[in-house]
C-alpha cells in the first residue's frame, strides 16, 4: 500500500507545468512549478515545516508549546497544519480588515484568531504585531517564528526548493523569477541555484510597481503577499540579479489568462510572476530555460481578481457597454 502517516509529509515535491506555448510561443520555454499543490496551498508550508523543526532543535519550541505569529495568509496555514501533526496551539493576530473568508480557514485549522484594529500605528500596543509580541511574553511556552528575520525561511528553500528545480529541468534551467515578500523564496532557491550552477543562472526578482525592491517608496498596490515598504533580513540582495517591476493591472490580467488558458487557478502574486518569467523568456532563444515560481491558489481571491465587479472598480477590466435590451424595444 502506498500510504502517508500525515499530510504534512506531502509538503513540497511540486512539479513544473509547462506554460509556453499555451500562453505564448517562445523560443526559450517558461515552466511554473507550482506551489498550490502543497497540502496547506501554498509555498509557505515549507517554511513552516523548517522553522518549527529548527526551532524543536534549539529548544526555543517546547513540547506541548504555543505558536504564535502575526499573520492572515498562508504561513498562518502552515503553521497551523505543522502544529496539528506535532501537537502544538497556534494563535495569530490580525487586522480587522481581513476578511472572514481568510480568518475561518485559520479557525478551520484549529487555530485561535485574535482580531486587533487597523487603524492604529504599528507601535501601538494594540497593533496585531505588537499584540502577539504580548502574548509571547505572556504565554508560557510561547514562541514567534518571525518569517521575516527567520533564516530558517530562506533556508527551506535552499534546501528543497532550489534542489527540486535543479533536478526536475536536468540542470539546464538559465533563469529563475520569484515574487518578494520576506524574501525567503528568492534568496534561498538563488543561493542554491548560484553555487550549484558557478553563478550561471540568473536569479529574476518579480516586483508590485511601487514597492521598494524595484525602487518604490511603498506606495499602495492590491496584489497580496509580495512586495514591501521595508527591507526584511531575510531578503539577500546580493543573489538577484534583476528586479522587474509589474503592475496591479498586468499582474490581475494575467491571472486570469493563466486560469482560461492553463488550468491554474492562481493568486495574483502568480500572474505578477508570470508576467515578468515572460519578459525574460521573450528575450532568450532556444537555448534559454526560464522557471517561476507560483506561490499559492486562486481560491482565497474569488471575490476579487476573480469577480467581474471587483476588477471595473479598479479600472482593471471594461465594463460591457449596454446595448438596448428587449424592455427599451416595448
Ligand atoms: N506570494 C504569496 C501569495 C505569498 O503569501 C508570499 C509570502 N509572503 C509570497 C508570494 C512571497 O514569498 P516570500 O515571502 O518567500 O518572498
């Protein structure tokens, strides 16, 4: 029987897709490995998953302990799997404007959700980060990840990440394109994929316009889980080669082409990803092997990228002009 004891054993191990020729003809092929296929549905299981195991190593996660992380998306999903698997609570604080959608998958997990107010200062004592800042002191056996100064994030992917696309495209990829966020993703799977290759493959950073990895000021933009107004230490500039900077418009756009067209119902960070893995591929001839990285699923933003209504309001899509209808004839 071929059988797994837990579902966490079925994190990372995703596989590449083709996505050239389907979206476009490229003499250099693009292939999207993809993340949503992870248990939890994202990229971040795998971070998840080494920083509670380091942090069982070091002693600072004890058995029976509290995880707790100030988080709405997908580290929280994560955690709260990797915690059911090896006994441990979970509590995450977060603003009040995520929406219940995102809090009930947490809750779903058994996590405990802490809701704290938007509209205050990150050094308020009231903000989510400052919240679970308290209840780590407060907790016994308490204990905070952090994901954006962990280096056990960047170091999950330069475990297996990196390692996984190295083997499945046979050495032969030449450039590698991630969205930022922490940064974890980009700079583990660059430093693997660097001194693997001698420096040879190109590490692609992917950028919302507007953030500071392409040389914004943090100026506001609607594709989640990229893109920052700080610099994270768990973001290693010196093995990104490149930052292209795409928009909201081309970021949603694309997303839902990728759906239509290839079957992958993507998050936006996807579609960001794929917009820049396709200026890079444009540029290369055959000899060229271009890989992105899609982070998570198009089902936690049905009712944005996703909803007609959604992408009018922005300006993303044309609403269909009204012609007369049957009534106006009468
Ligand atoms: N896309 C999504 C949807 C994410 O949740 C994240 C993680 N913040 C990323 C991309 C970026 O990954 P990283 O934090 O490794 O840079």
């Amino acid at each position: 029987m071929r059988v797994f004891d837990h579902v966490v054993d079925l994190v990372g191990d995703t596989p590449l897709v083709a996505l050239t020729p389907t979206l476009e003809q490229t003499r250099a092929p693009l292939l999207g490995k993809v993340e949503y296929l992870s248990p939890g549905g994202s990229v971040k299981d795998r971070v998840a998953l080494a920083m509670v195991a380091a942090a069982e190593e070091s002693g600072a996660l004890r058995p029976g302990g509290t995880i707790i992380e100030p988080t709405s998306g997908n580290t929280g999903v994560g955690l709260a799997l990797v915690a059911a698997r090896r006994g441990y609570s979970c509590v995450f604080t977060m603003p009040d404007k995520i929406s219940e959608e995102k809090r009930s998958v947490l809750r779903a997990y058994g996590a405990q959700v802490v809701i704290c107010p938007t509209a205050v200062a990150p050094d308020d004592p009231r903000s989510y980060y400052q919240v679970a800042r308290r209840l780590v002191r407060e907790t016994p056996d308490g204990w905070s990840p952090d994901q954006y100064s962990n280096p056990h994030n960047p170091a999950a992917h330069e475990a297996t990440t990196g390692p996984e696309i190295w083997r499945d495209t046979d050495g032969r990829i030449t450039h590698f394109v991630a969205g930022i966020g922490t940064g974890g993703t980009i700079s583990g799977v660059g430093r693997y994929l660097k001194g693997v290759s001698d420096g040879a493959v190109q590490i692609v950073g992917a950028d919302p316009q507007g953030s500071v990895y392409s040389g914004g000021t943090g100026r506001p933009y609607l594709v989640e889980g990229v893109g920052e107004d700080i610099w994270p230490a768990t973001y290693d500039r010196t093995v990104v080669d490149r930052v292209e900077a795409v928009s909201d418009r081309e970021s949603f756009l694309m997303t839902r082409e990728l759906a239509r067209r290839c079957g992958l119902l993507l998050g936006g960070s996807g579609g960001l990803a794929v917009v820049a893995g396709l200026r890079v591929a444009r540029e290369l001839g055959p000899d060229g092997l271009v890989v992105v990285l899609l982070p998570d699923s198009g089902r936690g933003y049905l009712s944005k990228i996703f909803n007609d209504d959604w992408m009018y309001e922005y300006g993303f899509l044309e609403p269909p002009q009204t012609g007369p209808t049957v009534a106006d004839a009468l």
